[in-house]
C-alpha cells in the first residue's frame, strides 16, 4: 500500500507516524475492517465476494447456502499488527474448505465404478435424501436403465423422466475468480486509504497541537 499524504509530505507523514504509532495503527485497522466488509461482509451485510458467490445457482434449485458461503468466505485482521486476510481463510483446512476452493479451480473426479448423480430437477419436491430414493426406487424396480456414451440413465417407469445418473467422471467448470472479485473493489478500497491517511494526520496534529498548549 502508498500512502499519498495529501495534507502535508511523505516524509512528514512518515515522521508523524513514528510519532504517534498508536494513533495510526488505529485507524489503519479501522481501514482494514472497512476492506474486509467491502470485499467479503460481514454479519449486517454481504459484501462484493459474497454476494457473487450468493447468486450462484444450486444443484438442488434455488442459491448457495448462506450458512456456506460466510463459513469461507471471511476475512480476518491480525491482532497484532496492520495485515489482513481475506477469501478461503482457515487454521485447519476441512471439507467445506476443500469444496470451496474446488468450486474456484474447478474440478474433475474420475472413479472405476459409476457415481450417481441425482437429478434434482426432477426429483420429488423437498428429496432430502436422494441416495435413500434412489435405493428404494431400484429396489421396487421403479426405474429402467439405458446405456449411452458410457454412462446409465435411470428413468422413472411412471413418469418417463431420468432422474438419476450414473457416470464414471463428473467435471465442475470453475464457479468464481477470486482475483477477478477483488479487482472489481480493489479501486474502492485503495481510493479509503488517502482519507484514512489524511483523518490519522488530523488527529496527530491535533494532538501535538494540544500537547504544545498544555506545555
């Protein structure tokens, strides 16, 4: 990050910060918090990588769960210092982590057996669970089977839709760019950090200047 130091010079920036250390790391973290609600969010507000990731359609009809979107996408600001992270962020990386970052690479998984995929388009409104269907379908010999480029389409006798299907390679073409994300806000955000700088200064000055009174 530059600081300009619109108000008075670089170097007098600089030597006022070493000055007031205390004063700037303040509104410095207030700076950060402000990226971090405007790239990510936070628990009032979605912010730009949120709502994207938001108005991504679910395999299951309707959106990304909300509750799945603000477990990855965070943000956080060190305690200790003037940095802070931003995006897929964790300590111990678990499954919901993995998927995400799938989600933004993309993926293929290939297997020697046939994975089934549940079309949910067509399977009964409020199917919670799709595997428990499909058993219970093949095992009342409710869906008849056709094999084509490899893979087997299960198609309800009753209604003649598929509604599962199984395949031996699944691919999921990325969903998100995070770097796109954040260069849509970036300009945003850099453009805060002049007024910060500018408000710090302020406040330092006014200080001193009190200070000065005082003695």
């Amino acid at each position: 990050m530059k600081f300009q130091g619109r108000i008075i010079g670089d170097n007098e920036v600089l030597e006022m910060m070493k000055r007031a250390p205390a004063i700037y790391m303040r509104y410095m973290r207030a700076y950060l918090n402000f990226a971090g609600k405007t790239f990510i969010g936070n628990k009032k507000k979605n912010g730009y990588l949120r709502n994207l990731l938001a108005s991504k359609g679910a395999t299951r009809s309707g959106h990304w769960s909300t509750k799945f979107i603000n477990s990855v996408a965070r943000y956080e600001i060190s305690p200790n210092g003037m940095a802070m992270r931003a995006g897929i962020i964790y300590n111990n990386k678990k499954k919901i982590h993995e998927i995400m970052e799938q989600m933004e690479s993309g993926f293929t998984r290939n297997t020697s057996g046939y994975m089934i995929v549940p079309n949910y388009r067509d399977l009964p409104a409020g199917t919670k669970k799709p595997m428990a269907l499909f058993n219970n379908m093949l095992s009342s010999d409710s869906l008849k089977t056709i094999f084509k480029h490899g893979n087997i389409y299960y198609i309800s006798k009753d209604t003649g839709r598929i509604m599962f299907t199984g395949t031996k390679q699944i691919t999921v073409r990325s969903q998100f760019n995070f770097d796109a994300a954040w260069g849509a806000v970036v300009g945003k955000i850099t453009k805060k950090a002049d007024s910060v700088l500018d408000r710090a200064t302020i406040a330092v000055e006014k200080k001193e200047a009190k200070v000065a009174e005082i003695g």
